[in-house]
C-alpha cells in the first residue's frame, strides 16, 4: 500500500513526458512542463530529498516556463516591410493585385496565428534591416519582370510555408537568402 | 559516414566504461560515506542539515565551481544575444498585450511572501532542506513576478552583472580565510574543536553570498530573454 502513490506517480510521470513529445499546442505544452517538475518535486520528497525538491519546484516549474512563455510570445510578430513605390505604378490591374497579395499575406498570418506588422518608408539594406530590425519579410516591385518580389531568411521555417502557398500564383516571387556571419 | 562510425566508436567506449565500472557494485554501494557522515557531521560542521554540511565544508571546493558555472552561463547568454549590454535595461515584454487584472493582484498578494520565503530558506539553510542555491532561485522568481506588476520597471543589467562578480569573488575569499586560521585552503575557517554555535557564521555567511549571487544571476538571464528579439 505505501508504494502506491509512488508507482502512481511514476506512471503519470511518464505520461506527461509522452503527452509532451506529443502535443502541438506551444502553451499547452508549457503547462505540461511545468506540471511535470510538480510531479518530480512530489517524487524527490518522497524519496526524502527536500533539498532537491525546492529547487526543482523553483527551477523547474517557475523560472523554465517562465522562460519559455516570453520566448514563444516574442515569436508572435510577423513583421512586413512594404517597398513598393506606388508614384510609378500607374497601371490599375498591378494596384489590384498588390490588393491581392496582401490578401494571401494575411490568410498566411492568420493561419500561422501570427499578429502582421506593416511598417514603410524605412530606408537601408535588406540584409541589415533583417538582421537590426528583425524584419521577416521585404515586398518590392520588379518593373522589368512585372512580378511582386518577397525577400526574407533562408533559415526561416515561415518562408518554407509561403513558398508552398503561393508558388501558385504567377505574379509572385519568392527570393530567400542567407543570413550574414553566422556563428556556425 | 566518418561522423556515424565516430559517433558508435564514441557509443562503444562509453558503454565499455559503464561495464568495467559497474562491476564492483561493492565498492560503489556501501554504507561507509553515510555512517562517516551520520557520526562526525554535526560535530565536524556544525550544520543540521548534512547536505549543507557537505557542500559547503567537506566538499567546498565543488561547490565553488558550481558557483562558477552559473556565472559563465550569465556571460554566455549576455555573449551570445547580439546587443550591447547597456541596451538591455528591460522595458517589459507585454507591452502590447495587457495583463490581466487578476494576474497582477495576486502577484501583489504573492510577491512578499515570496520574498520572504527565499530569504528564510537561504538564512536557515544550515537547519532546514533549502540552502543558498534554493533560496536565490525563489528570490529570482519573486524579483520575476515584479515584471507583472509594474511594466515599467527597468534593471540595470550592467550593474547586475558587475556585484555578481564581486560576490563570487567574495565567496572565494571566504572559503580561503581558512588557510590562515587552520592550514588548509576551502573549509570552515573556524576552528574544528571551536564551539557549534559559531561554526554556524562562516555556514550562514556561505549561503547568504551563494543566495544573492544565483539570484542575481538569474535575474540578469531573465533580463537578456525579455530584450532579445525586439
């Protein structure tokens, strides 16, 4: 009988390290994490570690999650630099798809739950503004082409997913490129 | 290819060094670490609380490094995110996102209390479990749950950084007092047939300096996360 709450422990240990391997949800997993260090705390008292055990109270369930929460909400920003000089563009059906595009922009936004930023008017370098600023994506205007051109990281996993959704459409280009001095 | 024949040559070693060390179970699992402590423990550090007694006297010069790894840690994240130092004084992260009211009047509720709690763990950590390195991770979090209260509160990273240096430094001058007073670097620097009670000074001392230097590290990681990305 002593042994019960132990080996009880022991098993929903072990399932909340599958559900969080498992789980898709960032916060939901967060939970979870936290959850598990209560559990593991339960367990070191039970095995007379007291000593252990608030640390892995303090550790594991406050300062990690805590961590991870502004990590991943720091994440949540799609932010869109818009270079597209409309003074030269007189031609109306370009106007309609700039309308378009950013029409496609936002279901991408939306279905990554992601928050779009558009910002303008910002002068420099592509490389450097993605890097200072942390711009995602650079839309501009091809004249010669007749293609609305969208630049970002190459390392981006978001790039990847607007590749695949927009290779459809003709008037589109994606350009990616790499990172600078990297430290790998 | 030349990595995957490194990596199992790397398996196979380690699995060669489990085996040839684990098979003398006896001399691995014995009772003779746990009489020797139950016996002289008390008398030797005069700490209660054995876990104390060991990482702060028998097995100080360990303890030292875990200091030290907490704060090459520091410097790593501070290295690795790409702003200056100067720039991280935090404006909080949810700027944007309102907490909610709830949220903030039990941190005020909590917040105290929290305090509190890490001091006494740190204070006591001779007599009760708990220690130096418990008590600063909940004073961290307590110092963490100010963020939710008050969102314009900035710290100044550069200062934590600099008393977190000197308070290891302070630590390793303490641990080595002991040189003078009994002959041998890193232990008690109080006599070993001095009186228990004043033995309980350099422990309290100890713990005080660790306490504050872990708190103070963690609170400067957390600062580096809250900056990084804008």
């Amino acid at each position: 009988m002593n042994d019960l709450i132990p080996t009880l422990l022991q098993i929903l240990l072990i399932i909340i390290a599958l559900a969080i391997v498992f789980h898709k949800e960032n916060f939901t997993i967060i939970i979870y994490i936290s959850s598990f260090g209560l559990v593991a705390a339960t367990l070191y008292v039970l095995n007379q570690a007291p000593d252990v055990a608030i640390a892995e109270v303090a550790i594991g369930s406050a300062i990690i999650p805590l961590i991870y929460v502004i990590s991943i909400s720091r994440q949540r920003e799609f932010i869109v630099l818009d270079r597209v000089d409309h003074d030269l563009i007189n031609d109306e059906l370009i106007d309609e798809k700039n309308v378009e595009l950013y029409q496609i922009l936002n279901k991408f936004v939306d279905h990554n739950d992601l928050k779009m930023n558009v910002c303008a008017n910002i002068k420099g370098s592509d490389e450097d503004l993605t890097t200072d600023l942390n711009v995602d994506l650079i839309v501009s205007f091809d004249h010669e082409k007749q293609k609305f051109i969208l630049k970002g990281k190459q390392s981006s996993i978001l790039m990847d997913h607007l590749i695949k959704e927009t290779f459809t459409y003709d008037y589109i280009e994606i350009v990616t490129f790499k990172e600078g001095e990297s430290i790998d | 290819m030349i990595k995957k024949i490194s990596l199992i040559l790397l398996l196979l070693f380690i699995l060669f060094v489990f085996i040839t060390s684990m098979s003398s179970f006896s001399d691995i699992y014995n009772n003779a670490g746990k009489i020797f402590f139950s016996q002289n423990g008390y008398t030797d550090t005069g700490s209660v609380n054995l876990v104390t007694g060991i990482y702060l006297d028998y097995r100080l010069f360990d303890s030292l490094f875990e200091a030290a790894i907490l704060l090459i840690a520091v410097s790593g994240v501070m290295l690795i995110s790409e702003h200056t130092i100067d720039e991280k004084n935090a404006t909080f992260m949810i700027d944007k996102q309102k907490t909610p009211e709830l949220f903030v009047t039990f941190s005020r509720i909590l917040y105290p209390i929290m305090l509190l709690f890490g001091i006494y763990v740190i204070v006591n950590g001779h007599l009760s479990p708990g220690g130096g390195f418990q008590g600063g991770a909940i004073v961290a979090t307590a110092i963490l749950i100010l963020y939710y209260i008050d969102i314009r509160k900035t710290v100044d990273v550069h200062r934590v950084l600099t008393i977190e240096k000197f308070l290891f430094l302070g630590l390793v001058v303490i641990s080595s007092l002991s040189f003078f007073t009994r002959g041998e670097l890193f232990t008690n620097f109080i006599p070993l047939d001095a009186n228990i009670e004043y033995k309980a000074i350099f422990l309290t001392s100890m713990n005080i300096l660790i306490g504050a230097k872990v708190a103070l590290g963690l609170v400067a990681i957390f600062t580096a996360f809250l900056k990084e990305g804008r």
